[in-house]
C-alpha cells in the first residue's frame, strides 16, 4: 500500500517509468530552500551550479533534509522499495526564457549499478511554467 503516491501514479509509473505531478514540499519550504541557495550564491559571489557539481546534499544542511523529507522519501519508496540510497544531487537552476533544457535519458546506463533501479526525483524550488 502506498504511503504518498496513488495506486494510480504507481501504475503509472510501472507503465510510463515516470509520475507527475507529486507534490513532496510545501509552498513554504520551497521558498526557504531557495533563499538559503540564493544565500550561498551572494555570500560567496559563485553559482551552485558551478561550484556543487553533484552531491549539494553533502554540502547544505538545508539540502540534507530536502534530500530525506519524509514525503520525497515516501513517494520514492512506493516506487521501488525502503532501501534507498542518495547517489547524488544537483542544481539546475534555469532562468525564464533560458533555453537549457535536460533531454530524456537513462541514467542506469552509465552507473552499472544491478539491477538498474534508479529514481531521479526533481524538486522545483519556486514557480514552474513551461517557459
């Protein structure tokens, strides 16, 4: 029995290997996390991105507990199991009308990790619109 996500987003997702929307943070968390970035970014005068390649959840309390909320953890664990473990994590920060984007790929291709079970969870940390 799921504890975050729907029977229906757990089928979904063993048919389409992603589900959308869940929300895992509040508006209010969110909020928080950015500012502390965004802190980081002026105290130091660099970009996250550019300075915490992969593992920001080493480096930031506040990405630590991002990292575990009970409800990030909940909704990955209905997908494939209890037993987790944090690989990595990174920020992408993309401005409106940027016209980066993240292409569709599997990761499991290049991490040889068997069997090949592994979630990407993207957290928004403000508004998202599709510009």
């Amino acid at each position: 029995m799921p504890r975050v996500l729907s029977e229906e987003q757990v089928r979904a997702f063993a048919d389409t290997g992603f589900v959308s929307p869940v929300v895992a943070i509040s508006p209010e968390e969110a909020t928080d996390c950015r500012r502390q970035l965004e802190g980081y970014e002026a105290e130091t005068g660099s970009s996250a991105v550019e300075t915490i390649h992969i593992k920001g959840h080493l480096y930031f309390d506040w990405a630590w507990r991002l990292a575990r909320h009970p409800r990030l953890i909940g909704a990955i664990s209905d997908l494939v199991g209890p037993d987790l473990f944090i690989m990595a994590s990174r920020f992408w920060i993309k401005d409106p009308q940027d016209r980066k984007f993240v292409s569709w790929h599997q990761d499991h291709a290049y991490f040889g990790l068997k069997p090949p079970t592994i979630i990407t969870a993207w957290l928004a940390l403000n508004e998202v619109t599709r510009h």
